[in-house]
C-alpha cells in the first residue's frame, strides 16, 4: 500500500491476501513512528496525539483483548490499494499493535470481526469479497465478519475463485508485478 497524499510505501503483512479487495480502511498502532511523523503540523495534529497518549498508557494485551472495546482516530490521511487503486482512510487504532506484523494491518470489516466492530463503531464500509456458498451475504445486514471459506467476488480476475485458490493466486499477482511477496 502507499500514502495516497504522500506516495510513501506503508507495507503490511497479510496471513489473507484473498480479502485485500474487501479492504476499505487502514488500521497502525498508536506506537508506531509513522504517526507522529504524518500529523505533525496538521489539523488532526492534536486528536491523534491525545489519543496515541491515551493508549500508551494501556497495556498491549488489554488492547489485544477481544472484549476490550475498538477505538480509533482518523489520521487524515489515505492508503492506495495495489490491487485495485481504491484508497482508504488510514486510522490509528487501540487493537493493532505494533510487534504483529508491520503495525499496521489492512482492514476488512467483511472478514475480520474486530474490522468489523470497528468499522460498525465508525460508520466505515463493509465490503464483502468471500461469498458464503450456503446464503447470500449482505454487508448491510451482517451482525458479524464472515471468516470462513467461500466463493470470491468483488475482486476482479479473482471472481469465482475459492478463497483458498485466491490466496496462491493473489500473492503470485502481487509478486509479479513487484509490490508484495510470500514468506512464512
């Protein structure tokens, strides 16, 4: 992903590429030094500050906790998709943590139920990208993430793909034409 106001990299780790269509916000954790360097000098300079000052003082696993509530605040800033181009607002949240992966994770409400709590906590959009082969889902209707395996869709060329199948055949995508790779 880049900064869409920037063109600066912000790489993620994914452990599913098969959803980055369902993308449709960007979560980094309060302590990573990316934040404070975006807002410096900007109008949302002072929201994000007190917020990342408020997590600081919360323990990561409290913050990691499934029952502990989402929070968040909107950087002011957006990441562009490699895949599709779509851009995303960029929001630091309580529940990524900076030693997981990269520290910022590519939200998808649709897929991931602590997306989805926040993205329903902030009015964000619900992308459904791995239809249930059973019923027909419905982002506006779902009362959680849809985690299990299906049918992909609203993912271009991927369209009709089992998820699983989409997984070796996203990430050869992003290898093949230079923004991401495979590792374990």
């Amino acid at each position: 992903f880049t900064i869409a106001e920037t063109g600066r990299i912000l790489p993620i780790f994914t452990t599913r590429p098969d959803t980055i269509h369902g993308v449709t916000f960007m979560a980094i954790a309060p302590e990573h030094p990316l934040v404070a360097l975006l807002v410096s000098g900007t109008d949302r300079e002072a929201d994000v500050t007190a917020f990342v000052q408020r997590q600081l003082m919360t323990s990561a696993s409290e913050r990691a906790d499934d029952t502990t509530a989402k929070e968040g605040v909107f950087t002011g800033f957006h990441v562009r998709n490699p895949y599709n181009g779509e851009t995303s607002p960029l929001w630091v949240t309580n529940y990524v943590l900076m030693d997981y992966g990269t520290g910022v994770v590519m939200a998808v409400p649709a897929h991931d139920q602590r997306d989805f709590e926040f993205a329903r906590q902030y009015d964000l959009p619900i992308k459904v990208v791995i239809q249930n082969d059973d019923h027909s889902l419905d982002a506006s209707t779902m009362a959680e993430a849809y985690v299990d395996d299906g049918t992909i869709v609203n993912s271009a060329s991927f369209n009709g793909l089992t998820n699983r199948e989409a997984i070796g055949a996203m990430t050869q995508h992003a290898h093949d034409n230079g923004f991401g790779d495979c590792t374990v």
